[in-house]
C-alpha cells in the first residue's frame, strides 16, 4: 500500500475525513514511520544481506572492532570474504570461560561478538585485510515522504497493521481534540498482538548479545 492509501484509512479508522483535519499529513507520516520501524525492532521484519552500505564491513588487519550501520537491529550472520565457513557467534563471557587471553590473540576471526553498543568485535583480531558479509535484522532504509509513491519496506501483508501503530501515536497527540489515553492504549493493544510487545532498550541490547545459537552446547576454540 502506498502511504497516501494508509493515511486514508487511518483517518477512517479515528474518523478525521473532514477538512480542517484534527491531524496533518505530516503528522501520519511520522506516526507511520513510527511503527514501520517499531514493528522492525519487535518482530525483526526486515532480513537483508545485500545492502552493501549495511552489509558489508570492510575489515583492516590489527582491527577487531567495528561500527554497524545505526539500522541494524540485530546480526544474525557474519561470513569473511576469505573463508568458506561463517563465524560462529559467542560472548564475551564464552571466550572467557574457553579462551585464555582472547583479546590479544590474532589470527584468522573464527568468532564474532555482538556488542551492546552496536559494534562488531572480531576474535581473534585479524592478522589481513578482508571483507565481513553480514545478515542482520534492520530497520526501514529510509522514512517514508512521498504520499503516492512511497510504500512501507516491509512485507505488504503487514502494511494495513501498521494503521494500529500510527493510531496509537495519534492519540498521543496533545492536543484537547485528539489526546485519549486509553484509545492509545486501544490501538497500541491491537499493534501488540500483530507484531509483539515492546522491545525496551536493555532487551535489544540483550537480544543483540545473544547467540542465535544459545541452547547449544558451547565448544573449545583452536586459537
């Protein structure tokens, strides 16, 4: 759907089709804009591996560490240009517990972790130039402006649930016309049972940690 056609029926749904509207164009656009990415960071929608500028991390020798893209939710993959296996992900306090002094050994990365802060650690430390291919979990690449052209990036099975979020935001509007608490809470309920609770920002930060692989049982590394 483009986002004229979502912004039509969200004016529907809180029965704003009357000019002088009580929310503005612009205001809808932020509200959807709001819960594209909202749902991004709940359900991780949107799976890329071919955005180079998000994508692709070009590594130096003697550096470990590296900034992600500030859309990336979470990595879900990391693979070197030079090898043919992907890195298997791990913690800080795995390396710890199997890997003696792993912070000043180099070599060929064989483990990548996840940091809080949104940066790819590399162990061991990279002795060569290369090239990280990633697949991770992002946010939309862009807002969405254009009412007749722009449409939401993730799939268009999901966009009319995207009404629910935008709804929600609208009714915090403060204003004495459209500030409702609790038709926020309605709407905000509804876009919780599509896409999931909210991710606070200690959660995705744990999230972004923690191995895909968790449950299984962790091994000795060679390095």
């Amino acid at each position: 759907m483009k986002l004229g056609q979502l912004i039509g029926e969200a004016r529907s749904e809180v029965d704003d089709k009357v000019e002088p509207y009580l929310w503005a164009d612009d205001d809808w656009k932020a509200y959807f804009n709001w819960a594209e990415s909202e749902a991004c960071r709940r359900a991780h929608l949107l799976i890329d591996s071919t955005t180079s500028e998000i994508c692709e991390v070009a590594i130096a020798a003697e550096t470990a560490s590296y900034p992600l893209d500030a859309r990336v939710v979470s990595i879900r993959r990391v693979k070197l240009e030079s090898q043919t296996r992907p890195l298997t992900q791990a913690t800080r306090d795995d390396l710890d517990a199997t890997v003696y002094d792993w912070e000043n050994r180099k070599g060929y990365p064989e483990v990548f972790i996840s940091e809080s802060d949104g940066e790819l650690l590399l162990v061991p430390k990279p002795v060569s130039a290369d090239t990280g291919h990633l697949t991770v979990a992002r946010l939309p690449l862009n807002d969405m402006t254009d009412l007749d052209n722009d449409s939401p990036e993730i799939a268009a099975r999901y966009h009319r649930d995207l009404i629910f979020g935008a709804c929600s935001r609208a009714y915090l509007k403060n204003d004495e016309d459209t500030f409702n608490i609790k038709k926020s809470q309605h709407y905000e309920a509804l876009f919780t049972q599509k896409f999931g609770p909210p991710v606070s920002a200690k959660a995705e930060q744990m999230r972004r940690r923690t191995p895909r692989n968790a449950h299984v049982r962790w091994r000795q590394f060679g390095f």
